[in-house]
C-alpha cells in the first residue's frame, strides 16, 4: 500500500520536529572548557547562585547547598527517551538511544574549592561532575523471545542474591557524562556574568 504524499512529507516534518533538539546539539560543538574552571574567589557568590539556577533550568532539583563548603547536589533526574526530545539533559542521539533501550539516571555534584596548586592564591576551582546511573534489576533476564513474556523471574536468585548481600534493584554507576559537564559548566559561568554583583 503506498502512502500519501501529502502524509508522507507530513510524517518527515513531524520526525524532524521531534529530532531536531537532538541532532542540533551535536552540529555546533564549541571549543571545550577546563573542568575544572579557576576563577577568582570574588566570583564565588555569582557563580554559586548562577549553579542552582542553571541547574533548575535543567531540570535537576537540588538536594544539597552548602555554601560554605561550595558543594551542591542535585537529586537523580531521569534521562530523557527518544520521546522526550524536548528535555535538555541529553547532548547526543546515542545518549538518548541509549536512555530509551536502559532506564538511566543522572546526579550533578558541583564543587567550588580553594586550588590547592594555584600559584593565584585566590584561585577557586569550579568543578562540574555528572554521574550516569543504570538501573540494574537483578531477579529479571532476557529470556530471548518475544512470543510470551520478554522478561523472566528469577525464583531460586533472591535467595541467593540476599545471602550476597545484593538488592533485587539497584543503580550502578555506568560513567561519567562529559559532555552535560561542558555544556553545564558554560551555561553556568555564562549566567554568571548575567547576574548582579
């Protein structure tokens, strides 16, 4: 049966519409930024406020603020499937295939510190780090079909898995998210100048 071609290039517009966000981020790819970024300490206050709401305009909720020890938490945020293009957390397709075939989570932690081998002895350090997460059902597995039912229960594992000390579901630290850390770190100190003294 062949299609319309008036639904034909309504259904290219609508795939376009849907990826753009997506493909667009990977075309332009600035210049990477040191992570983590030395700024002067009279900075602090700007960049500290210019964290939490470039955070929040991500998304993220934050957890923990701790101004005087310059760190701040976010709680995990979901990572976005290939039907959630207009979620910003995701920086490439594969990032996204990868979120929609696996349930993935992310936690930003942000530290603004004193630089220890800074010749600047008012050098902070503003360092950005995202952790990709994986959830890990351990009591399921494939069971290679797709007639009946794809996953399997485990009957003899939690017996085995409780002796061992294991959880039936957990998150496991698969990496870090190098290219959220850039795009945060610039959003971060570009905010910062936008804000007041």
């Amino acid at each position: 049966m062949k299609m319309p071609v008036r639904t034909a290039v309504l259904f290219v517009a609508l795939l376009a519409g849907l990826f753009a966000p997506i493909l667009m981020v990977g075309c332009a790819k600035p210049q990477p930024v040191d992570n983590p970024f030395l700024i002067d300490q009279r900075e602090y206050d700007r960049l500290y406020a210019a964290t939490i709401r470039t955070l929040r305009d991500y998304g993220f909720q934050i957890d923990r603020q701790d101004y005087r020890f310059g760190t701040i938490t976010t709680e995990p945020l979901t990572a976005p499937s290939l039907f959630e293009p207009w979620d910003p957390t995701d920086s490439t397709l594969k990032q996204t295939l990868d979120a929609t075939l696996d349930h993935q989570r992310r936690i930003v932690t942000v530290r603004l510190q004193p630089e220890a081998g800074s010749e600047d002895a008012d050098a902070y350090a503003l360092d950005v780090d995202v952790t990709l997460e994986r959830r890990n059902v351990a009591t399921r597995r494939l069971n290679g079909t797709a007639r009946d039912n794809v996953f399997v229960d485990l009957d003899d594992a939690p017996a085995e898995l409780a002796r061992r000390g294991i959880p039936r579901a957990y998150w496991q630290p698969i990496g870090r998210d190098a290219e959220l850390e850039q795009r945060l770190l610039r959003d971060i100190v570009q905010r910062s100048f936008e804000m007041p003294g």
